[in-house]
C-alpha cells in the first residue's frame, strides 16, 4: 500500500527511499568499549520533541552514554536526521519476529524509551524476553483506546511487557490500574523543552525593531481553513495598533502565493526583509521560512493556533510558555493540554468566523481579559514542567 501511494505522496515516496538501505545504515552503528546504549523511538516530529528534553539531559548528566535515536515518519527524520545529541540515528525497521531480533543483536541496548503512542508489538516484546528495561514516557491514555476494548486482548499484553509507564496525567493512571498495570504520573516532557525556549529564543531583531508598540498577533502553523476564519479579523484590525504575524504550517512557494492572495492587505516575506525594508502600517508579515515560530511567539499579545479545524490543532506549549492567550479551532480534544488550558481560561475554541473576531476583538480591547489570561498560561506551563527529571531520576538513579 505504501509503494503505491509513492506514486502519488511525496511523504510516502521518502519512507520508501528512506528504509532502502536501512540495515546497512543500522549495522555500521559500533557501540563503544566502556559505554552503555539508550535507543529512544518516536514516530514523528512531535513525538521527538517530547523526547528531546530527556536526550539532552541525560547527555548532560552522563555523557558517556550512547544515544540510537529511531524515527517511524519521513516527516520527523528528515527534519531531525542530523540532530548532535544522538550518537545514531536512522528509520526504525518493520515490525517483525526477525527483524526485532536482528536489530537488538547489533545495537544491544541497556535501556529503551518508547514516546507517547507509537507501539511496535515485536521490538516491545523482544525487549522484554531479554530483559531490557523498556518504559514509555509522555503517554495519554483514553477509554476509547483498543487497550479498553473486549477485543484490545493484544494490546493490553503489550502494555504489561514495559518495565514502567510515565503517564501525563491522573486520568490515564486510573485506566491503566482498572488493568492492573502500575504507572507514575510524571507530565509532559514538552513543558521543559518549551521553557527553555522561551527562557533563550532566538532574538529575531529584524521583527522586533518592526513592532514598535503595535500590537502582535501570531497565527501559528496556519492551514487554508485557518485563515478563512481569520480573514475579516486580520483585515478590520491590522493597522498602526495591531500587527499581524502569520506563519503558514507549509512555506512552500505554492503555498505562500496562495495565502498571500487570500488576505486584501500589503504584505511582507520574512525572507525579503532587510534594512531598507519598508512597512506600512497596513503591511501583514508572512513568515517564510522554519524554525523561527516557536521565537516568535515573544512578541505575542494573542496566538491563534492552526489546525483547529482539519485533522487537529498544532502546538499550544511554545505560545503558553511565553504567557500568551490563545485562539483556535474545534478540534482540540485529543491534546490533554488545550482542554486543560480551556477551563482554565488560557484558551479560547471557536467554530467559525464571527466567534474568532469576537474574541479576538475582547482580547485586544480588554486589557484586564488578556493579562489574566497571560499570567495564567505561564503558571500552567511552570507547574506542568519537571517531568524531564523524574524520568531520568527513576530510569538512571
């Protein structure tokens, strides 16, 4: 199935090519006289910056051991193949008997760390036939989930082959005991990544000498839903109090044209910016480029989160971290952390277009609803934030 959506999906064509020569890639890993190994797996992006935390720590604190770092999605490894602090890092193989044996047999680890929800029944089995403590860290669970269905027979044994389950929160350790399996609520490892962001981002002096004492709203990660929701928001306020950054979840060029049509509105490319840039009151600013959004959001006043109204809404920590309120779409309900941040007044959900501007327009005008909202967000990331540390104190002390 996979070689035929190649034909078609960029995405897919990437796993493909990817995983060619990938035991030739896994074989010339060597481990070092006199160090341990630690494969950590995640499947995509995400699930790597919940990860990410716990490698560079445990660098940190104990250099000489190795870290194998396995990725399931092109999407992830492409991005992060290169990333310093794994000494290792490749595509992890299919799911088999053979190959579980075979890849345990080269990369021999001492500890592995499985992130969120990516299960891979035979390498999770493997490990506990040999004796390898395996834990899962980040994970949520719901009763929805086929661990809490008559038929989930499989999967709940799965669950009883990991050495110990770090959980996000009370509701999944209450799951997991109905099936008798013990787990430490430790949080989301993500909470320490975002804080360290926001306590060094990148100083984006470019931007900053722009703003002045505008007004900043950053749409984040932005789909074609996100700002046909936005539209009439984006062009009834922008001026010289309000400054709109807009940050598209793709930058390819396709895709730029295509939002820059879509708002009536001079506009800027962050790419195009230099000194003798001009920018009128009226001009959005288009960012161009990645791996400056999560920088971005210390100009923020307001976030709009995108992804809210197609397949789910994209980070909420990053904007959180610097205390700023945020906006977004409906669908929300699979990240524990936007239902949280929603009965807590941090966020704000809206179906459609008149609900966006309203609240949007409370949050400008109300000085007293968005500083409150602000100070809120930031205590919510604070007293979330330590799970990077239990992790590492329970697995290695």
């Amino acid at each position: 199935l996979i070689r035929i959506a190649s034909l078609f999906n960029e995405k897919a064509l990437l796993w493909i090519r990817g995983r060619k020569n990938i035991w030739q890639q896994i074989e010339q890993f060597k481990a070092l006289p006199q160090h341990k190994t630690l494969w950590m797996h995640v499947s995509s992006l995400g699930e790597f910056e919940q990860g990410r935390p716990l490698i560079e720590q445990i660098k940190k604190q104990y250099p000489n051991i190795q870290v194998i770092l396995t990725f399931f999605s092109p999407s992830g490894y492409e991005i992060r193949k290169n990333y310093s602090y794994a000494d290792a890092i490749f595509y992890l193989p299919l799911d088999s008997p053979q190959n579980a044996k075979r890849f345990y047999n080269i990369i021999n680890p001492h500890w592995i760390i499985f992130v969120k929800y990516d299960f891979w029944y035979y390498y999770i089995r493997e490990a506990y036939l040999r004796n390898i403590p395996i834990f899962l860290i980040s994970a949520v669970f719901k009763p929805n989930q086929l661990f809490f269905k008559p038929y989930g027979h499989l999967y709940r044994k799965m669950l009883h082959y990991f050495s110990q389950i770090y959980v996000q929160d009370e509701t999944s350790k209450l799951l997991l005991q109905k099936l008798n399996i013990n787990s430490m609520v430790a949080g989301d490892t993500r909470c320490d990544r975002v804080l360290q962001i926001a306590q060094n981002p990148l100083p984006l002096n470019e931007i900053k000498n722009i703003i002045g004492q505008r007004f900043v709203i950053v749409v984040g990660s932005a789909w074609d839903e996100d700002l046909l929701i936005l539209k009439n928001s984006i062009e009834q306020t922008q001026g010289n109090d309000v400054l709109w950054i807009i940050a598209p979840h793709i930058v390819s060029e396709s895709h730029i044209q295509s939002f820059l049509q879509m708002i009536n509105l001079p506009s800027i490319r962050y790419t195009q910016m230099n000194n003798q840039t001009t920018f009128s009151p009226n001009s959005v600013l288009w960012i161009d480029t990645i791996g400056i959004l999560s920088s971005l959001y210390q100009f923020a006043k307001i976030a709009y989160i995108g992804g809210g109204f197609g397949k789910g809404i994209h980070n909420t920590l990053e904007p959180a971290a610097f205390g700023v309120p945020l906006v977004f779409g409906p669908k929300y309900h699979k990240f524990n952390e936007a239902e949280d941040m929603i009965k807590l007044g941090v966020a704000f959900s809206v179906k459609n277009a008149d609900e966006a501007q309203h609240i949007i327009y409370q949050l400008i005008q109300n000085n007293t609803l968005q500083t409150q909202a602000a100070q809120k967000a930031q205590m919510y990331i604070q007293k979330s934030s330590g799970a990077t540390q239990k992790i590492i104190q329970q697995i290695f002390d």
